[in-house]
C-alpha cells in the first residue's frame, strides 16, 4: 500500500511538472497561453524595403525599452506581403488564427487587412508608416481611433520637399510622380503635392500604376515629360526604386526620396523622415496596450516631429547636377556614395 500511493505521488509530481513546462512556454502558435508579463505578437510587413524595415527594427527597439524583450518576455511571428494586398490579409488572417496578443501592421495596407481581420475579436492592431490614417478609415477626423487600433503615421513633409526641390533646381517647372492606384496613402499624398506645387511654380504630373511589373514603363515614359521625379513612400514603387533610379539617370534628371534609405539608395536628396524613430515610437505605445496600460482605442494616432534634410553627393555627381555647398552643409546626414543593398 505504501509502495502504490509513494507512486501515486511521484506520477502526480511528474504531471505537474509537464503541466508547468507547457504553462510557461512563450510559442508562436500559442493560443494566448502566454504566462503573466510574456507577449505573442505577429508583425505583418507589407513591402521589404529599407524605411520599413528600419520602421520594424525601431518597433522592437521601441517595446525592449520599456521591458518587453524579443527572446525574453516576447514571441514575434514576422511576415513579409512582398507588396500583394492579397497576401497580407493572409497573413493577419494567420495572426487571428494563432491567438496572438497584439498585431502590428507596416505600411497602410498591412495595417487596413489587419485591422480588418482583427473585428470580430479583441487582438489589439498597432500601425506604423501609414501616410493618412483617415482617408485609410483607420482613424477619425480628430485623430481619435475607430476602433480597436492605433498607431503612427509617416505623412510626407510635402511642403518642405517643394521647397527644397526649388532650392536645388530654380528653372525646373514639372515634378514626376509615380504611385500605385491601390495605395490609399500614395492617393492622399498625390493630392497634398497638387495642392501646394503652384505656390512653389511647380506642376505636378503623375503616373498610376496597378503592380511592380509596369514601374518600368511608367519610369521610362516619365523621365520623357518632367525636370525631376520625387518619389513617395509608395511601397510598390520603393520596391522598384532602382528601376525608376536607371530610368532617370539615363536621362539625367534627378530623383527626389522621401525618406533617408531612399537617399542612401540614389536619390539626390529628401526632405525625409527618420523611419527608424518612428518605428521606436510605435513601439512604446504598443508595449502600453500589451501592458494593460491603455487601449489600442483610447489612444490617438501619433506623427513624427519633422522632417530631416538628407543629401546624396554621388547621386547628383552621377547626373552632373551641382549642389551649393551651404546647402550640403545644413543637411542632417550626407552621403559620399550610393549603397544598395
């Protein structure tokens, strides 16, 4: 009797122990049974390009300082659309699917299929480099949510790019745009540059495209009608940057970025956005939603300060465009040579 009940105890023992492994287990495809202070989040990028991703690698930069580690305390689940709007709302369909905490959605289609995906339930969606977060429906008109999402946007500095396009080039009259159709923030940003071109004598002629295969096209006929290009955080078009970058050289007018990595990768110059502090700023207010802190509801969507002045000498030498030294000087960062990675 003693023998059977001292095994009894041991078989128990030995149950609770596998019961408590399994408990404490931090797994992508957990169920929400993550232990009390460890997260399950799905990170759902749109294109791979470098803004976005510097926009991801800030997100966990943004979560690790205030506690919630990648490999410690956080699970991350990370998947690439490779720019198809279809394949991203797969991949947040998969996010709902495993029970994740929270998602994050890069880049304003990743964000709209994952917000749509998260309405019938109550996982939490957090955006970054979504352009116009109201005209995308992921936001009111206050800035205030509409519904379970929040996040922060990378609305272009339009203004401030026009002015500097004058500084660079005082006869230019015509500013190529290429954009896809689809991308609602691409539409809005199209409009903000329509409005404001003639108070710096600029016309604004614009190129829709539907999907990466006609970039080229549009690139080669572009460099045909205007005195410059300046690109957007298009995520179709950024892929294909090097594409629009072969077309313009050739022709010899300058392609304007929109962001730091688009400098880096040839174009002359941006009024651009730091993709990386945006991104740590989207993880601060993700790591209040997981903590309990706050909801995805209750918080309004956020923008990043101001814009960066980013300059590529190489870029310009390679199309003998000659940039005034003042000008180079003032820039936040300069860049000697063209890195494509």
């Amino acid at each position: 009797m003693k023998k059977r009940l001292l095994a009894m105890v041991m078989m128990a023992a030995m149950v609770m122990t596998m019961l408590s492994a399994c408990g404490s287990k931090n797994t992508a495809a957990g169920n929400n049974a993550t232990v009390e202070g460890s997260y399950v989040i799905g990170i759902s990028q749109f294109a791979e390009h470098g803004s976005l991703d510097n926009c991801r690698e800030g997100f966990l930069a943004g979560l690790a300082e205030a506690g919630i580690v990648e490999g410690q305390n956080l699970t991350v689940i990370y998947d690439n659309a490779q720019a198809d709007p279809a394949t991203a709302s797969t991949i947040a369909d998969s996010f709902v699917s495993q029970k994740v905490n929270l998602i994050c959605g890069i880049a304003t289609p990743s964000a709209m299929t994952a917000y749509n995906a998260c309405l019938n339930n109550d996982i939490p969606v957090i955006y970054t480099a979504v352009s116009d977060p109201v005209a995308s429906g992921l936001a009111k008109e206050d800035g205030s949510s509409v519904g379970n999402i929040t996040g922060t946007s990378d609305f272009l500095a339009v203004t401030e790019q026009l002015e500097m396009i004058r500084k660079i080039m005082p006869d230019a009259k015509k500013i190529g745009i290429i954009y896809t159709t689809s991308e609602t923030n691409s539409v809005s940003t199209i409009a903000e540059y329509e409005k404001y071109a003639a108070d710096y004598g600029f016309e604004i002629v614009s190129t829709g495209i539907n999907q990466i295969s006609e970039v080229e096209l549009a690139a080669k006929d572009m460099v045909t009608k205007v005195d410059c290009i300046t690109n957007l955080t298009d995520n179709t078009v950024v892929s294909a940057l090097q594409t629009v970058l072969a077309a313009a050289n050739e022709a010899g007018i300058p392609v304007f970025g929109s962001e730091v990595e688009q400098v880096k990768a040839g174009c002359v110059a941006s009024m651009g956005l730091e993709y990386y502090e945006l991104g740590k700023q989207t993880g601060a207010m993700a790591a209040k939603v997981l903590k309990g802190e706050a909801k995805a509801s209750e918080i309004n969507f956020e923008v990043i300060s101001e814009a960066s002045l980013y300059v590529n000498t190489a870029a310009a030498d390679k199309i003998g465009l000659a940039l005034d030294e003042e000008f180079v000087k003032n820039a936040y960062q300069k860049f000697d040579e063209i890195i494509v990675e």
